[in-house]
C-alpha cells in the first residue's frame, strides 16, 4: 500500500521513518477519528482485495529462522543485523562514524595491493568507495563460500574481509562505539559457528579504546568458546598503526 503520508500523524515524517510506529505498535493510543477510519477501510480494502505483496530480501532474512545443531540438540540462532544511524546521532557520535568508515577504506585499500580481494558489507559500501577508488576488480559482489546460511550472514556482516580465492585470510571488525564489544560479538559467532575455522581476526579500534578492547575481549562468553579464548584468535590493531602501515 503506498499510504504513508495519508494519515494525520504521518504527515509530518519523512517517507521512511519509523517515528509512525509508536502510534500503532505501543500500548493503545487514541488516533484522530480521521486516522482511525482511514486504517480501518485500508484494512478493509485489503482484506477484500487479498492483494500479495512480496517480501524484499531484507525482510526475507529477518523472518527467516536459523538452526544449529549441537552434539546435544538442535537449537534456533539470530543473526542481528547492524542498525540504521538514527536521527539523532551527535555531532562526535557522526565525526567517528566518518572515521571508522575512512579505517575501513584504509583496510581495504591495504589488502588490495597485497593482491588480495576485498569483501565490505553492502551497507558501508557508499562511504568506503568515496575514500577507497578502486578498479571494482577487487571489491567482491558475492562471498565465495560454502557455509550455511547462519555462517554466511555473520560473515557478511564483518566490517572487511581479505581473501586469497576461496579462502578468508584476514577479517577486520572497526570499533567506533563506546562499548566497544559489537564487533568482538560478531568475532565470537563466527568462531562459535565454526570453531574449526583458521583465520586472522582484528579488532581495529583508537588507541583511547585499547585498554577498553583487553578488558571487554577476556569477559566469560568470550573466553569459554569451544575452540578457546577469543583473546587468543583475535587481536588488537590501532588506528594509527594501519595509518603507518598505509604509508610504507
């Protein structure tokens, strides 16, 4: 239905946002009468009209339910995906958001002249390319893999990844957030989904986030995975020391 702006408390929002939502999805609110008949013939006519309206591949995945077996038993896994920035970010909150992206370019541009090719999720992929022009030789459409689904989702939301044909060499997670472990997180899945996996894992973050990278790297549900410490499989890089290493 394209009705999004038809409604009183809809007028005012911008095609795409999810500020309409808090009227609909929270506890009962009262709507204008207006409104009110206006969902209640929307429905109406859909309910008449039993109109399909296909899933986009966002959706689909969302609904999808991913399982993994145990030695013990089957049991039933997410893959949360990175949130939209909302509206409000701060002005320090955006300036190191726009650093992290230019890290994330550094990264990329790095691997690709040691000849490696480059995986970046497709939702960061604008920002790199501004700071990263590359050919479009390296930068890979589609993983090469042949992991399960719920593998293949955490590893496509890794920050950057370097690969050598078919095989990952390198995965890079940039921390630009205060807590600092959303990208130890995703490390840890990807070794809890495949702890047989042998790769080089990173966790890039500002030298200020350092002793804050060690301290949250050695909590319990990082430091019990099967196949062992996190801190073991995955290291810490500085800001600085990828800008030293792009200047060589």
């Amino acid at each position: 239905m394209t009705k999004y702006g038809m409604a009183l408390f809809t007028r005012s929002l911008e095609r795409g946002s999810i500020g309409w939502t808090g009227k609909v999805r929270g506890s009962l609110v009262k709507l204008e009468d207006k409104d009110g008949k206006f969902l209640a013939d929307a429905l109406t006519t859909q309910a008449n009209s039993h109109q399909v309206y296909a899933l986009d591949d966002a959706e689909r995945k969302k609904l999808a339910t991913h399982t993994v077996n145990r030695p013990d038993k089957v049991v039933t896994v997410s893959v949360p995906e990175d949130a939209a920035p909302t509206e409000d970010v701060s002005a320090p909150q955006e300036a190191e958001a726009r650093e992290s992206i230019r890290i994330q370019s550094l990264i990329a541009q790095i691997g690709a002249r040691m000849g490696m090719s480059i995986w970046i999720p497709r939702a960061d992929r604008g920002g790199v390319l501004k700071e990263w022009k590359n050919d479009g030789q390296l930068l890979l459409e589609r993983l090469p893999l042949n992991y399960d689904d719920t593998t293949l989702r955490t590893i496509e939301q890794i920050d950057v990844i370097w690969l050598r044909g078919r095989s990952i060499v390198r995965a890079f997670e940039v921390e630009h957030t205060t807590a600092v472990y959303s990208g130890l997180l995703r490390m840890a899945d990807l070794l809890a989904l495949q702890p047989n996996m042998d790769i080089k894992l990173h966790i890039v973050a500002p030298i200020a986030k350092r002793d804050k990278v060690f301290q949250e790297i050695r909590r319990p549900v990082f430091s019990l995975l099967e196949k062992g410490p996190l801190a073991e499989s995955c290291t810490y890089l500085s800001y600085d020391s990828l800008r030293e290493l792009a200047g060589q």
